[in-house]
C-alpha cells in the first residue's frame, strides 16, 4: 500500500494557442501593474520578445536580455536591479529553464536582498536543510519557449555560483511561478537540436519517475501520459516546427514530467546528468538521452509488475519477463533516440574512456541516487557509462 503526500503542484496555468495575450489578465489578477521582461538573447532577437511587449501593452516596463545559460548570479543580480530601476513588481520570464530560474532568482532577491547561501541547499553539509524564503515583493510569470524545462511548474532553481564550478540549488514553494503560459506559437522557434534535447529531458523526468523508489498512483499517471505524449509528439516537433498540435503536446508533457519528477524523484540519469553536466558543459538532456537506455536496461527490473506501465509509455507490446521488458524499453528509447538530431554516445561529446571511472565515483556521491528503486554498486555504474561511451 502506498503512503505519503502530494507535496508540489503547479499554480495557475493558462494555454493554447495565443494564450500569451492573456498576460494583462494574469498580471491584474496578480494585483501587479509593471512588468519585466526577463530573457536570454535567442528570445530577444526574434518574434517571441515582440509577441510577450505586444500582449503586455500598458504593463510593459522594460526587458532585461542577458541571461545566459545556466544561470549565472551575476546575470540575476543584473535582472533584479533592472526590476528595482523600473519600479517593476512582476517578472514575466520568457524562455527556457536558464530564463526561468533567472526569474525565479529575481524572486529571491526581493525576499533576500541577494544573500543567497543561507536559503541554498548543500546536500554534503546538511542534506535538504535550508532557511526558508520570506515573502517576496514582486511576483513571476513564465512563459516557456522549449520543450522540456518544466522550471515553470517546479519549486526548484539552480544558479551559478560565481566563486565556485557549481550551482547553487533552492527548493522552496515560492519559488513557484504565479503563473504559466504555455502558448504553442511561442515554441516554434526553438531549432531541431533545442526541441530535441529539452524534450529528452522531460521523457528522461518521466521515465524515471515511473521506475522511481517513491512513485505512486498520481507521480505515476502524469509521468505515464507525459512519456505517452513526448514519444509521439517530439519526433514531430523537430520535423515540423510549426505544428502546433505536437508543440501543445510536449509542452503539456513537459508539464506533467516536472509534476511527477518533482513528486517521485528522478535518480540515476540525473545524477550521472549532473557530473558530466559540470564536466563537460553538456546540456542535460543531450546526456539524459543517451544515458536512459542503458539505465533502464538496470533499473527496470527493479520495480516489478509496475514495468508495464513504462511498456505502455513508451509503445512496447506487453511481457511478462522483466528483463526482456527491461531490454524491449531500452531498444524503443534508442530508436527514439536515433529520430533526434542529437549525439548518440558519450564519445560523441567529449568524454574520454579513462573518465568513465571517475564520472562514476561523482555520481555515486549524488544525492539523486537516494531515490533508485534499488541500490547499485560503483561497478554497475561504471558499466552503465562504459554501455553509453
């Protein structure tokens, strides 16, 4: 029998087509008048930006354009003084994760006046412990452009530490966006190789979620659809950019992935995602991509009869052998894999066979592998990494 809680839900979430020009409402419903645009270039040099200062009209107080992947502290030190200069009391955070989180650190300098380290959390010190946030004074709307960050709908942030190679990682119910929009004509513009990686990453979230030690019934019904949802619609959007149909669907997906994920956990993927994210300046979803077959290959049989929902989730026929599920589930993300314009091996972005040992020795000390559905030695995961090289 299951026990526990449903801890993380989204806000308010408005969408389809042209729903950006709901904005003005959202915005008044919030009780804000001035808002901030806040951005990475790619948006800010195309029709997006044009489209969000259109539909903001009289609320549109200015844009702040430089954020940079991955989230740099000086860049939201930057966005939050351009916020205070224009008297701002929304931000309306257009683009992907890096954009979102830039929001979201924005919120925390209104509630912290920009001492981040007490509200940061430091797995090797002090596991999830950290202060909670204040009330912040200026509230945050997003608008994701990708297919695959779900920081819309999630309490999470992550921002670079300017005096050290890492992020720092919040995790804190205002944190949460007021609100999302998720307009499919805003994410038309994301190239192939965009769509593609930001997508892996939300079918990454999903499957992991459904084999995760801390699924349950709804972790598992979001996580089920959104992979459902991702598999078809994904290889369509980066065919076919301006399909609507299939852009709504993997923004829903991604939805409903960052919904159960923040629930249920992800583990192993992510993990090895974050040491060679850092390693080798990889987007997350280019090595979730390649690294979630050979993961499931390990960790499905893991979970029992609940195999078959990631069967189902992923268009295998039915079996009742959990490796042979375990082998059927690992084939169907490769051949999805083979569809998108991405990297196929860990070679193939810079990792060197000689680092397999010590990449392995990084993620056995993250803190996601807390959340496997059953433990794994040091030499599986080497072998994992040596199956993905």
């Amino acid at each position: 029998m299951y026990a526990g809680e449903i801890r993380d839900w989204p806000r308010r979430v408005r969408f389809g087509a042209g729903s950006v020009l709901c904005l003005p409402e959202l915005i008044d419903d919030l009780g804000a008048r001035r808002a901030v645009v806040v951005c990475g270039r790619s948006v800010a040099g195309g029709q997006m930006l044009e489209r969000v200062q259109q539909a903001l009209g009289a609320h549109y107080a200015g844009v702040f354009a430089g954020v940079r992947s991955h989230t740099p502290y000086e860049d939201v030190s930057a966005a939050a003084d351009t916020a205070r200069t224009l008297d701002a009391d929304v931000i309306v955070s257009v683009g992907g994760g890096s954009a979102i989180d830039a929001g979201k650190g924005v919120v925390l300098f209104s509630a912290t006046g920009g001492d981040f380290a007490p509200y940061a959390i430091d797995y090797a010190a002090k596991g999830m412990a950290r202060q909670p946030l204040g009330a912040p004074s200026i509230r945050h709307i997003a608008v994701p452009t990708t297919a695959g960050s779900a920081s819309d709908v999630m309490p999470t942030a992550g921002i670079r530490d300017p005096k050290l190679p890492r992020k720092m990682l919040f995790w804190d119910q205002r944190l949460v966006p007021d609100a999302t929009i998720l307009d499919p004509q805003m994410a038309v513009h994301a190239g192939p190789e965009l769509t593609a990686a930001t997508g892996m990453t939300a079918v990454a979230r999903a499957i992991e979620s459904l084999y995760s030690k801390h699924r349950h019934p709804v972790s598992m019904g979001l996580a089920l659809h959104a992979a459902r949802l991702m598999r078809v619609a994904l290889p369509v959007s980066v065919a076919d950019p301006r399909d609507l149909v299939a852009r709504a669907d993997c923004q829903f997906a991604c939805l409903m992935s960052g919904t159960a994920s923040i629930n249920a956990m992800a583990s192993l993927v992510h993990a090895i995602g974050h040491v060679v994210g850092g390693r080798y300046g990889l987007q997350h979803g280019i090595s979730h991509a390649i690294l979630l077959g050979p993961a499931l290959r390990r960790l499905l049989p893991a979970i029992g009869p609940d195999f078959r929902y990631v069967l189902e989730a992923l268009g295998c026929a039915p079996t009742a052998s959990a490796s042979a599920a375990a082998d059927a589930a690992a084939a169907a993300i490769n051949d999805l894999l083979r569809r998108l314009p991405l990297p196929q091996r860990m070679r193939e972005v810079g990792m060197q066979q000689a680092d397999i040992a010590e990449v392995a020795r990084g993620t056995m000390g993250d803190y996601m592998m807390a959340n496997l559905p059953a433990p794994l030695a040091l030499g599986d995961v080497e072998a994992l990494l040596r199956e993905a090289w």
